[in-house]
C-alpha cells in the first residue's frame, strides 16, 4: 500500500512540475535550427501568469536570432512553462 501511494505521489508531484526552460529553449532552438543555424538564444527563468480566452496558465519567454538573408532577425516567443508549447511567436523588425 505504501508502495503504490509514493508511486502515485510522484508521478501527481513531476505532473504538476513546470518543464525547465533551458529544455523548452533546446525544444525552440532544435525547431529552428532544422530551418538553418542561429546566431542567438535567450530565455526567462521567471514565469509571468497569463490567460489565453478562458484558459489559465503560466508562460515564460524567449528569443532567437538568426541570419536571413545577411541580415541579423530576431524572433520572440511565448511557451507555457508547464508543457513547453509555443503559444505565439513573433518575427521582431530592425
């Protein structure tokens, strides 16, 4: 019995656990890579709460730069820090 209830309280602790954000930064960064190579990366340790509609959750943002067409672009991302999902993504002009 004891077994099974620290089973369960484990699995119920790393559920509710947010994704680390140097893992959701390799996730961004492996997608963009596949794209070609990037020059930078950036992300905040700090979750900001956020609300999409009627949806609560906790997000944390990013950035990459990256050569295109020899010139420098940055891109900024918002990721909700429990799943590591991109929610937006924005192509910033210099």
């Amino acid at each position: 019995m004891g077994f099974a209830g620290g089973v369960v309280g484990t699995y119920w602790f790393h559920k509710q656990q947010n994704m680390s954000p140097d893992d959701i930064l390799t996730q961004v960064k492996k997608a963009f890579l596949a794209e070609g190579p990037i020059e930078g990366s950036w992300i905040s340790f700090e979750t900001k709460p956020m609300r999409k509609f009627a949806i609560k959750m906790n997000g944390v943002e990013g950035g990459i730069t990256r050569l295109e067409d020899g010139k420098l672009v940055s891109y900024e991302f918002l990721a909700d820090a429990k799943t590591g999902a991109v929610l937006t993504i924005d192509r910033l002009t210099v």
